[in-house]
C-alpha cells in the first residue's frame, strides 16, 4: 500500500489554558499587526475606572428660591416643635375652678375667641417695689385686659384695677380685688357678671419670666412720653429706675417690664391708671410688631422657647399656637379702654372709679365686634 504520509510533519502551536493575572502579556501571541484593532486598556486591580466628566447642574435663580423656600420651612418646623416642647414643660394649667368658670370657645385661629389676660401684682421679694405684694400672699390683679381675636376679629380692651364692681359673693370692690378674694376663678367670673360677656380662655403673664422673652425677640420698640419710674425704690435704694425722654425708644426685657409696672411717673405727675393702660397696649403692640419682623424670623426658635414660659394659661401647645397666629394675622388690634365717668368712696374708705351703664354696654359691644 502507498505511503501518503507528506514528508514533513505538522507543526502545532501550544498555548496555555492557566489561568493568566490581568496585566500580564502572552508573548507567545507575538506583536499586533498594523491593521488589528488598538488592544483594550488593561484594568489594574482595584483601579477606578475613568470616568467622562458629567455636566453640573446650573444654579439657577429659580433653584436658589426652591433651596431657600426649603430652609424657611426647616427653620419654621424646628421653631414650631421648640415651641411645642416648651409648652408641654410649663404647663402648669390653672385651677381646676377657673377652668370650668371658662366658656371654651372655638379654635382661636378660625373662631373669635375673647381671652382674659391678668397680670399679678405678686413679686419676687427682689422685684416688688413698695406696697406690691409678694408671691405666697393674696395678690391683686395689677392688669386686666381682654383680647378678642381670631375669625378675623381683633380688639384690645383695658380695664382700670381700679373700677369699682359688684364681686360675687363678697360686694362692692375694686374689681383687681377679685383675684385677692378668690382667684382666678373668681376674677373670670366678675368680669363676666360685671360685663356681661362669656370669656372662652384665660392667660396669666408671669412677670419674673416677661423680660426674658423681650430679650429673646432682640428688645421692642416703644414710643411715648417721658417716663421716669422707681422700681423698688429706684437705683439709689437698690432698686431699679427708668428714664425714657420723649420719642421712640428700644426697650431690652428690664426696661420694658418697668415700663409695663409703672404706677406713678415723676416725669408726668399728673398720669393717672388710663396712662398706664395704654402704655401696656403700646407694649402689647410692639411685642406683636417685633415679633413678626426679620430679626424675630432668625431668633425664632429661641423666641419659641421663652414664649410659652410667660404666661400660664388653659390652652394646650397648639390652641396656645392658634392663639398667636390668630393675633399675628389679624392686623393693627382696635384698642378700647373702660373710660370712667366719676368716682366713688368704698365702705373701707378706699377711693374707686366708677363707670357708666351706658358707656359700658358701648365699649363693649364695640369690642365684641373686633
């Protein structure tokens, strides 16, 4: 039989199947031809891959607004939860008397809502100036204004510690006595019975705490007529004496609560109790005013903090919240005050103000309305 065996023998080419790490080469592959494809980078271990530079969001006017509308709502969401804490922790709620002496009423941001608010002449014995009484004694009302607010309605009504009223259950007094007699109980329901109207919540201002909460706003505004006030004495006697020349003026929380307790005014001898009323409005109202200023916005959550610690009332955290928006929206407040038309002897010997029916029933319709 033939032989077709060809003369030569093939030659074969071995290549290895190991495993090969990444960035060694295979020599045996030999050099890249000129029209063979660039060869793939090779990737080191744990080498990041490069990556083509990704197109950076402008930063438009519109997303700035959107950033910053963002920040707003945060700073406003802490401020509301601050305040909302604080509330919790001092609510020491008043008497279970005066609570059920209260006529509720509606949601004070929706509803009108009237709210009595009394201010104590009861001092700590560092704060009381002479013939004040002192916490732990019977005290006097040393301010007694009603607020009427939300629905729209907003109004400001005073009345002089003065004015002579029928006290239930204890005659004719002045009506500040009511809160000595009985408290607060006892003063919702006379000016109740002596106005004839139903007041839906009540607000006690603690006057150790008021000028911490002037301070957190950053001090008020305030202008009036001079003012020259000894507090305790005045500052010769270890107490504390403001002078207010006759203009505009920026009170700190010391200054403002002077302000606020001043009786007799040296600078002006002839005031009587309708001054101090209305300083008290004034003072009300540039609290307001402050408060929802610019420089208020960036203290806001130190202000949300002293706010519910100077009052001490019957409404929870978020009827309290209410309350303020209430009077924040409501615009300029209508400021009334219980103007006497003469005055009178009291069976003590004490002198009092007396107050018309039909200058009574006006003021007060006039107040209801807002």
């Amino acid at each position: 039989m033939p032989d077709h065996r060809p003369d030569d023998e093939p030659q074969y080419t071995k290549y290895r199947s190991g495993p090969r790490l990444p960035w060694r080469r295979d020599e045996s592959l030999g050099e890249p031809r000129d029209d063979a494809p660039a060869p793939k980078r090779r990737i080191w271990p744990f080498r990041r891959r490069e990556r083509l530079p990704s197109r950076r969001r402008r930063l438009t006017v519109g997303r700035v607004l959107g950033y910053l509308g963002l920040g707003v709502v945060a700073w406003l969401l802490v401020s509301l939860v601050v305040f909302l804490i604080s509330a919790q922790i001092q609510s020491a709620k008043i008497s279970d008397a005066a609570d059920a002496q209260l006529s509720g009423g509606g949601y004070p941001l929706t509803s009108p809502n009237t709210i009595l608010v009394l201010g104590s002449d009861a001092r700590t014995e560092d704060t009381a100036e002479p013939g004040a009484q002192t916490i732990g004694d019977p005290s006097r009302s040393d301010s007694i204004l009603l607020l009427r607010v939300g629905g729209g309605a907003n109004a400001q009504l005073s009345v002089l510690r003065d004015t002579v009223v029928d006290i239930p259950g204890h005659g004719t007094n002045k009506i500040n006595a009511a809160y000595a007699l009985g408290g607060p109980s006892l003063a919702i329901e006379t000016v109740e019975s002596y106005l004839g109207l139903d007041v839906n919540h009540l607000v006690e201002v603690n006057f150790e705490n008021f000028p911490d909460l002037i301070d957190a706003l950053g001090g008020i505004d305030y202008t009036g007529n001079c003012v020259i006030s000894k507090i305790n004495g005045g500052s010769r006697n270890g107490g504390y004496t403001l002078r207010l020349k006759a203009g505009s003026h920026e009170l700190n929380g010391e200054e403002a609560l002077a302000l606020a307790r001043t009786r007799k005014n040296d600078c002006r001898p002839q005031e009587d109790d309708k001054a101090r009323a209305r300083r008290q409005q004034k003072i009300m109202s540039a609290i307001k005013s402050k408060v929802i200023s610019l420089e208020t916005f960036i203290r806001l959550p130190w202000v949300s903090w002293a706010a519910p610690k100077t009052v001490r009332s019957d409404m929870s955290g978020p009827t309290l919240l209410g309350l303020i928006g209430a009077e924040l929206i409501g615009g300029n407040a209508k400021k009334y005050l219980l103007t006497p038309s003469g005055g009178t002897t009291l069976p003590d010997g004490g002198a009092g103000l007396t107050v018309d029916e039909a200058t009574k029933q006006e003021t007060v319709e006039q107040f209801l309305q807002g």
